[in-house]
C-alpha cells in the first residue's frame, strides 16, 4: 500500500477533524475515546475492518451518516466507476444488531421516565377524579380543600427544574420576553397583572405569563 493512498485518507481525516476544531490525531483519540490505532486504521483506508461501534461513534462524532463515512474512508471509493461496497455481510448484521439494541434502550429509557413520573403522579392520579366528582356533585365544597391534590403535579415540575413565571394576581413590570398581553396595550416596565402564570426551565422560555396592564 503506498504512502500516497495513506495521504488521501489524512487530508480526508484532517478535513472533518477541522470542522470540528481537532488539530491532532491524539486529540481527536481523546475527543472520541477512540485508540491512536484505529485513528491510524481509518487514515489507511481499512474502515471496513473496523468495529461497528467505533465506526458509529465517529460517524456521530463527524456528524454524518455511516454510509457516508464508509464511502469517504473504504479503498473501494477512490473510483468513481467502482462505488464501495456496504454490504459487508458481517457488518450489516452487527449493524442491524446495535440498531435493535439502540432501540431497545430508547424504548427501556422512555418507560423508566413514564415509570417515574407516575410514580411522582400517583396520588394525584387516584384522587383528583375523586374530588372533581365531589366538587360536581356539591358545589359548596370549599376549593382550598383541592390544593393539596396538586402537590404532586408541582413536585414533578420542580424535579424537571420548571419554574413559574410570576404567580397569578401579581403586578410587576412588563416585560415582552416573559409576558404575553391578553388586552390593552403596555410599554417594556408598564405595570402590568398577571392573570395566568407561565413557566420556563432555566434560562428557557416554555410559556409566557398572561398579563393585562394594572388599573
């Protein structure tokens, strides 16, 4: 193999490592947790011979898809007239077996989240019919009586780091990032009431407090 077809693979490594600001083949060895070797393995052009998992975790790292890494570092993309050839039957089935088990563990995470979250709901998944019949069925029953059916609702916000946006009734002063204007017309520090609450996660914005200016 000579040095000039090793070089065509570098420039193609060095292209991509320098989009992502790499500039060394240990560097890059430390960014993808991938061995010095297989650095050397993929600049010789022998992707195919490589770990499936390696070549996904570069492919994610480099931001483009496994074929397309496999047509820019197999020895068989140097023709034009001779297109590589994927189809590695090894590499199909241990790529079809790390798809099922991405998909497995994606499914496994979803439930545990489910899992948890109603976990956190329970009680007021059990009670709040309960009480919203009761409410129905005598409309003197003091509201108040409700509030503590929500705390599990609050406690799950407060678990994903969601905050409220003001409380509902407060005056404050306007301010077009985090309040939305039901009526009326208000200037950036206007007081203004907030007459439903939003909520953000940090310092990102999910919804914003409804407000109508002070009389």
């Amino acid at each position: 193999m000579s040095q000039s077809f090793h070089s065509n693979y570098t420039q193609q490594l060095q292209e991509l490592m320098q989009q992502l600001g790499v500039s060394s083949f240990k560097q890059l060895s430390r960014t993808t947790g991938i061995s010095e070797r297989q650095v050397k393995r993929l600049r010789q052009g022998k992707i195919l011979e490589m770990r499936l998992e390696t070549v996904l975790k570069l492919a994610e790292v480099f931001q483009v898809s496994v074929d397309q890494l496999l047509t820019m570092f197999s020895s068989q993309s140097l023709s034009p007239t001779n297109p590589p050839e994927v189809e590695n039957p090894a590499l199909k089935q241990e790529y079809q077996r790390l798809q099922h088990q991405l998909e497995q563990q994606r499914e496994t995470l979803i439930q545990e989240f489910q899992q948890s979250s109603l976990q956190i709901l329970e009680s007021f998944l059990v009670q709040w019919p309960t009480a919203a019949y009761a409410a129905q069925q005598n409309d003197q029953l003091p509201a108040i009586r409700l509030l503590p059916l929500i705390k599990p609702v609050e406690q799950l916000l407060q678990q994903w780091g969601i905050e409220a946006i003001a409380s509902v009734g407060a005056e404050l002063p306007y301010d077009p990032q985090w309040h939305q204007l039901m009526s009326g017309t208000a200037q950036p520090g206007d007081r203004v009431r907030v007459r439903y609450i939003g909520y953000r996660q940090g310092d990102k914005l999910l919804y914003r407090a409804k407000v109508s200016p002070s009389l």
